[in-house]
C-alpha cells in the first residue's frame, strides 16, 4: 500500500507535464527576434536544413520505416527533401512579421504578428517530415511550436526534434522555439497540449481533429483524403497510366493525397486497362477481389499489418498469387461506390478500385459517391484533353483541390509546376469539417493587425445601388 501511496504521490498530471513544456515555450519566445524578418527566416532555414542535410534525410526515413512500417525509406527522402525545399521556397518569399503589406491608396497598413505557442498534431505516416514543415511555417510567423507526435512514431519525431534544436542552437536561437511532448505520448497530454497553447494545428487521426476543435483553443484541423481521378475519352493514357502509378505507388499509398479510385470512360476502359498493365499493375480476378475485400479490413477497420507495405507483403498476406507479388499494385474492379462497399473507402494501400463510366456525367457522379463514403472536401482529379470537362468537375464537385492531368500525391500538396502552396496538411473546408479550404501555409500562423487611415469618400448614390432593383421590382 505504502508503494501505491508513493506512486500516487509522485506521478504527474498530463496538464502539469504540459504546463513545463509551454513554460519552456513561453520563455523561448520571448527571446525570440520575431520583429526582424531577416532573423526569422534564418530560423525557418535552420529547421529546413535539419532534415534537407542528405544524411538527416537518409537517416529519418530509414528511422521512420524501422519506427513504423509504413512506407519505403526512397519515398520518405523524397518527401522529406522535396516538401522541404518547396515549402522553404514559399516561406522565403514571403513577409510575415512587422508590416507585410502597405496600400496608400486604400489607406491601409497591414503588420503580421505572432500568434504564440502552436501545437502540432502530426501522424505515424510523416513523423518526420510533417514535424518539420508545420515548425518552419510556425517559426515563420514568429511563434513557438509543440509537437505532439504519433506514439508509432515516436522515435523519428524525436529524433527530428533533436535535428531542429541542434540547427536552430547553431544559429543562435532558444532550442525551446521547438520542442516534443515527453514519453509516452497519450491522449490526455496532447488533450492537455491543445488546450493550453494559442493555436493548435492537427493532421492525421479525425479523431485528434475532433478533440481540438472541443479544446476551447483556435484549431485548424484538415480531413481525409480518398482521391477519386477520372480518366476520360480525350485522355493520353499512356501518360495517365504513369502519372497516377508513380502517385499511387509513392510511399505505397500512405499519402492523403494517393488515388484511391479510378473512374474510366467506357469507350477508354480496356485500354486504359492496358495502359496500366504496362505500368505494372496487377488485374485482380474476383477471387483475388473477394481476398482483398477480406483480408484489407478486419472488423471494419484497415487492417495495420497490409497497410502501406510493400506489394510482395501485401499481397503475401492476402493470399495473392506470385504474379501479383511482383507487381507495382492491384487494380480491383467495382460496380458503384457505397457505404457498402469497402472498395470506394480510403485504403492506405496499393490497392486501387477502378469503375467504368458510360459517360463523363456518371463519370462525375461516381466522384461524388466516392466522396460521400469518405473524403468529401478533400481532392479529386481528372486526365483529360477537354477543359470543359475540367470545370465542370470542379463546378459540380465539393472539393478543395482538382488537379488536372497530373499526379496527385505530387501536386495535391504543392508543386514547382503548380500554384498550390507546398504542405503536408490540405484542408477539406466545410464539407469536411474543417476550418480551412486551402492547404495549410504561412498564413495560418500569423495574427493581422491593420492600420486605417482616412481616403476620399467611397459613397455610392442610392441610385447607383438601388436603382437596379428599384426598376425590375419597384420601390
């Protein structure tokens, strides 16, 4: 009893564990030279250059792998570099602290200012690079940054953290602008974390985005991805076929941005088909779709053991044959989208459901029926040759982002040939429940204060405002 006494006495609460790391925050910032733009840029470049250095990036994927089993250690230093440099880009051409922006003609001055201590929610899928790129947009608004890692990927995220410090230590900075929550990592103290910073800023579990959005603490929270991509009559498919393999195999699926589902115009549908053969996908029978839909949920939940592992595992565990152990991914073919039908769900694997559409129409209904299962907000994309088809999806589609003829998981987050901000966080907007409706950048991270002087008069007649209605309706 007198142990149990002890123990009892000794153990801490999650909110006074917190309490210690925002006290270290709170201080840091203080020293913070966030006035100066030349100094919180070379922050942002010490963070960057943390996991950007070829070794660190070598070494936080093999890291990440080894911590989590998911993913390859190839795509994880491609994310860990490319993300990296593409969000530095951005940041670096940016203002954010002091005034940001001066229009005399409008008689307004705008000056960006910090919005305090951010906690960073972050996934097993990135535990090293969405650390990083969510600490270079904090510190880039003058902040101080938490991070609440994913438990599976503790390790990494720690290891990523102490690469930050180190950087940040050699240029002259408090360590404490970033910090992790101590071991072990539990609901109660990244509850406890939410609610006692000034902002908080979740990617991964919805129901970590649930949690912060009730902690009473401003949150941005952004949704799940479950990417459906037509591809229609006007198509190159050859280069259709390459794009959305090099996407769907990248990391082998685990991004939020990997296409989950493929709808092919009827007249394009066999050799489309085709096409994808010869990219390596793997054509299920429906004996191999009946072991998919078994052996990819267990209990009505992704099964963890064939998640984002490599196809000769994945497959070895369904119950696949040699020939689909060698390929690059399956192709599982559908009938309709549904909540009962496991195939139009996010899979977080290299399983891709494919769906043949008589027209673009249908074709664009089978879009929003996969959304409705999941993802809705999120992304879609289309290959196509027909613009008007393009805008038309993006017309009648309740989602953030859609991307045209190009390889979503690397575009949906930011591209050097696109105009999308690079991000490892995408908010779905309300259709997600989401706070957001753009990926998450800089501008997140700041506080505006605008300065107001007078101009000349800006008042309209009543006529100019009125008289339009006043002559179809009357007064």
């Amino acid at each position: 009893m007198a142990a149990v006494a002890e123990r009892g006495a000794t153990q801490r609460t999650a909110e006074e564990i917190v309490g210690e790391v925002l006290g270290r925050a709170r201080a840091a910032l203080a020293t913070y030279e966030n006035r100066d733009q030349g100094r919180v840029d070379e922050a942002v470049t010490a963070l960057a250059w943390s996991i950007y250095k070829p070794e660190n990036a070598k070494a936080l994927a093999e890291l990440a792998v080894r911590d989590t089993g998911l993913g390859t250690v190839e795509s994880k230093i491609t994310k860990n570099t490319r993300k990296t440099f593409g969000t530095l880009r951005d940041l670096l051409r940016v203002r954010t602290v002091g005034v940001i922006e001066d229009d005399p003609a409008r008689g307004m001055v705008k000056y960006g200012k910090p919005v305090g201590v951010v906690a960073a929610v972050c996934p097993s899928t990135n535990p090293a690079a969405t650390p990083v790129n969510k600490a270079m947009m904090a510190l880039k608004g003058g902040n101080a940054v938490v991070i609440a890692p994913s438990p599976a990927g503790y390790e990494t995220t720690a290891t990523t953290v102490g690469l930050m410090r180190a950087e940040l230590k050699k240029a002259g900075f408090a360590e404490d602008l970033v910090q992790i929550l101590p071991s072990p990592v539990s609901k109660e103290t990244t509850q406890a974390l939410m609610a006692g910073a000034d902002l908080a800023v979740v990617t991964g579990s919805q129901d970590n985005v649930r949690r912060a959005m009730a902690s009473g603490t401003v949150a941005i929270g952004v949704g799940v991805g479950n990417v459906p991509v037509i591809v229609d009559s006007s198509a190159d498919l050859d280069d259709a076929a390459r794009k959305i393999t090099a996407s769907k195999i990248f990391d082998n699926a685990t991004s939020c941005s990997s296409e989950n589902a493929v709808i092919l115009l009827d007249d394009i549908y066999e050799p489309m088909m085709a096409a994808f053969a010869r990219q390596g996908g793997y054509r299920a029978s429906a004996e191999d779709k009946a072991k998919v839909s078994a052996g990819l949920w267990i209990g009505g939940k992704l099964n963890r053991a064939v998640i984002a592992r490599d196809m000769a595992v994945l497959a070895e565990k369904l119950g696949l044959s040699d020939e689909a152990k060698t390929a690059k991914f399956i192709m599982v073919e559908d009938d309709r989208p549904g909540r009962d039908r496991p195939l139009s769900d996010e899979k977080l694997s290299l399983v891709l459901t494919v769906y043949r559409a008589r027209d673009f129409d249908q074709a664009c209904a089978l879009v929003r029926g996969i959304l409705e299962v999941k993802g809705k907000g999120h992304s879609c994309g289309i290959h196509t040759a027909d613009m008007a088809h393009a805008r038309a999806l993006a017309a009648e589609t309740d989602v953030v982002r859609v991307l045209v003829n190009q390889a979503h998981t690397f575009g949906n987050g930011g591209a050097f040939d696109n105009a999308m901000p690079f991000t490892l966080s995408m908010g779905g907007g309300t259709w997600a429940k989401n706070s957001i409706s753009e990926n998450l950048n800089w501008r997140h991270f700041i506080n505006i204060t605008h300065l107001v002087t007078t101009i000349p008069e800006d008042k309209p007649s009543e006529e100019e405002l009125f008289g339009h209605y006043w002559a179809k309706y009357g007064k």
